[in-house]
C-alpha cells in the first residue's frame, strides 16, 4: 500500500514538472533556436547595366532577284554559294517567243512608215492640186473682170458676165475645198507619224522584253537562295517571282534582335554590343547597334522592336539565318560600392513587407531608385538601411546613397530557423 502511494505521488510530481515546463516555453516567448543569418560583404568594384536578346543574323544587304517577264527556265547559269557580278548573266528564260514579238514590232513600225511615206505624197498632191485651182482662179478672176468692163460699155450682153462671174466663183470654191482636202492630209500624215513613235515605242519594249529574258545579277554577292531549276516556268503577273536571293557581302553582316518594350528606352544608336552562336561555343562577337527601328513588332500582345547590331564577318564563319544571343552594354562604371540583389530582397520575418526585388529603374539597369537592406545588430533584432541604388548588372546592384561602406556586411537570407519555434508540450488531456 506504501508502496503504491508512492508511484501515485512520484507520477503526480513528474506531471506537474512537465506541466511547468509547458507552461514556461508557451508564455514566456523564449525562442528554441534563434535565426542564423547568411551574410554577404559590401563591394567595391566595376559594374555592367546590359540588355539581353536573341535575334537572327542576316546580310546587311540581300537582294532578292525576279523576273519581269513570264516564260519557261531555259538554263541557269550559278547555283547555291556561287559568287557573282553585277550585271552577270546567271539564268535564262526561253527567248523564242520574245524574238517573234519583236520581228513582229519591227514589221508593223516598217508598215506604219511606209503608210506615212504615202501620205506625204498625197500631201504634195494636194499641194499642187492648190496650185493649179490658184491659177484657174486667176484666169476666171481676170475674165470676170474684163466681162464686167465690157458690159458697161455696152460691148457685150450682161448674161456672158453672169457666166464668167459663176466660173469665178466656182473656182474660189474648188480652192476652198483643195485647201480642206490639204488640212486633211496634213492631219492624217501627223497621225501617222503619232503611229510610227507608236510601233517604236512597241519595237523598244518588245527588245526590253527580250533584254529580260536573260536574268542577271543586280548586285556583286554570293547566292544564298536559289528557287528556281530548269524547264519550271515563271508568271510575272502583280508581282516579280523570287529566283535567287543574293547577299551582296557576306564578309559585313549585321544581326536583327527583338528588344523587350521595357528595355528598347535604354538601347541607342552607338552603344557597343557582343552575341555568341550556337556554332562556336565559347567564342564571342563583338558589334555595335547601328539601328533601333521605331516600328513596333506585336506577337501575342508581347510588343518588342527591331534593332539593328552589327557583325564583322572576316572570316566569313558566320552564316546567314543563324540565332545570336546579343548582350548590349547600357551603361558602365568602373568603380562603385555594389550588394546582391539578395539583400535588396531581404525582409526579415514577421516584417510585414513582402518580399521585394530592387527598385524598378535598378531592375531594368538603370538608376536611380530606392530600397532597403539588412545589417545585424549584435544579438538584437536587424537593423534596416534605407540606399539609393543605380545600375546593375542582374546579380549585383550599385549602391548611390547610404550608410554603408566597403567591407559592411549585410544580410541576404537565412541559414536556420527564421521564426519562433516553440514546444507543443504534454498533452494534459
């Protein structure tokens, strides 16, 4: 009986024990493992705001090459990589239906002179018709004249005056009408000649036709596209068909990359720019943005714009189409007190703020803008630093303004129990 008293009491003891304990850890706010803090150091040292794209090599200058005229392929002349001349023959269309056109325009230019040539003797004809109703005239004029005299003085009857004064007449009018006649032929012979330039127009454009059955090149370069093989037959209609594609220098290209909207404000006209291809790893190219082209490219409502890097191509390794991944250099500074973005991140639990990167104009690589980091404090909670950011680079941001100095020590994140751990204690029931 004793003996049981006993347990009962050394079990009641152990249970307020633990009770007290419970107690204690759940009121009196005592952490079981205070944070462990992963720091960082302040820096000194250059920094590169950059803008990151991909974008597509091509040649500065490409030249696709048609045809104006429709026909059959007869030959060609170049192939793929083919290296040209201005002005080199490197396809032919069928010409022998061009040749009929252009005998048949020479034909009818030589039909329209002849007809013209006629005309110009009927010109003359009428101009001596003119001239002997000129003369008839004056003989009826001289005659009507002498009539008339004779008659006042009684010599003859008035009725041989009338006739002579109606052949008169007559012959006035026959000249009126040789002179219409000569008008005509006048009018008719100018039309003529109108016709004549007609057909030498004709005759020009038949041989031009001609002329562009003999595709040549426009531009000195090298064939990178060929559409076209013997015996395919071309349409010219609205539009000239594609038949080769010439880069007119292989050795100068330039790389055409889509720059985000929210980055294009930061890109100009000058600023030195690298890119990489997927074809020599490791190796990087060096260029320059020659172009930022204000028309907006729209692809499902992401809005980017073109700009234009160049590429030196000595070698002629780099070929067109390939992908280039393009780093543009914004902004540059050689020696500034920097942190990790992770400490403009930072917020310490049961803060209240959420978590938050640099501000927006630091984000994009530009500054300024505003944040916050962390510091320890001895054993006390962190301390907070209000800065004023600049550049960066996507890993480390420029610090303008604060407190901190090179070597100061700031938190980026926790290395252990970030919060309050406390025990749940026996259950009593």
């Amino acid at each position: 009986m004793k003996r049981s008293n006993a347990g009962v009491a050394a079990a009641f003891a152990l249970t307020v024990l633990l009770a007290g304990v419970y107690v204690f850890y759940r009121f009196s706010g005592v952490d079981a493992a205070a944070p462990v803090w992963r720091l960082a150091k302040v820096e000194s040292g250059p920094i590169t705001a950059a803008v990151s794209a991909t974008g597509t090599l091509n040649p500065v200058v490409s030249v696709q090459v048609g045809s104006q005229v429709s026909g059959q392929i007869k030959e060609i002349y170049v192939d793929f990589n083919s290296v040209v001349k201005s002005g080199q023959i490197i396809a032919r269309i069928d010409p022998e239906i061009f040749r009929y056109r252009v005998r048949q325009a020479e034909a009818d230019l030589e039909a329209t002179r002849a007809a013209v040539l006629t005309q110009q003797a009927a010109i003359a004809a009428q101009r001596a018709e003119i001239a002997r109703v000129e003369a008839n005239l004056r003989e009826a004029q001289r005659d009507y004249e002498r009539k008339r005299t004779l008659v006042e003085k009684n010599f003859i009857s008035p009725a041989d005056r009338d006739k002579a004064q109606a052949v008169f007449e007559a012959a006035a009018a026959q000249l009126d009408a040789a002179r219409a006649q000569l008008r005509v032929a006048e009018a008719q012979a100018k039309n003529g000649e109108a016709v004549v330039r007609q057909r030498e127009a004709q005759l020009a454009q038949s041989r031009v036709d001609l002329a562009h059955t003999e595709i040549r090149a426009p531009v000195d370069g090298v064939v990178v596209k060929r559409s076209v093989d013997t015996g395919q037959t071309v349409a010219a209609s609205l539009q000239a068909p594609e038949l080769f594609v010439i880069a007119r220098n292989l050795s100068d290209m330039q790389v055409d990359t889509s720059i985000d909207e929210a980055d294009v404000g930061r890109v100009r006209v000058g600023q030195q720019a690298s890119f990489t291809v997927d074809s020599f790893p490791g190796r990087s190219f060096n260029g320059e943005v020659m172009q930022v082209r204000k028309a907006a490219q729209v692809v499902s409502n992401v809005v980017t714009y073109t700009v234009v890097v160049s590429a030196a191509n000595p070698d002629l390794g780099l070929l067109p189409g390939m992908t280039a991944n393009v780093r543009i250099v914004t902004a540059h500074e050689d020696r500034v007190l920097k942190v990790p973005n992770a400490a403009l991140r930072f917020r310490p639990p049961g803060n209240g703020e959420a978590k938050r990167g640099p501000a927006a104009g630091a984000r994009r690589g530009e500054g300024s803008g505003g944040g916050r980091v962390w510091v320890p404090d001895g054993k006390g909670p962190p301390r907070a630093l209000r800065v004023q950011t600049g550049l960066t680079d996507g890993t480390t941001t420029e610090i303008v303004s604060s407190e901190l100095t090179e070597g100061t020590e700031v938190i980026v994140g926790s290395a252990g129990p970030a919060t309050p751990i406390r025990p749940a204690g026996p259950r009593l029931f």
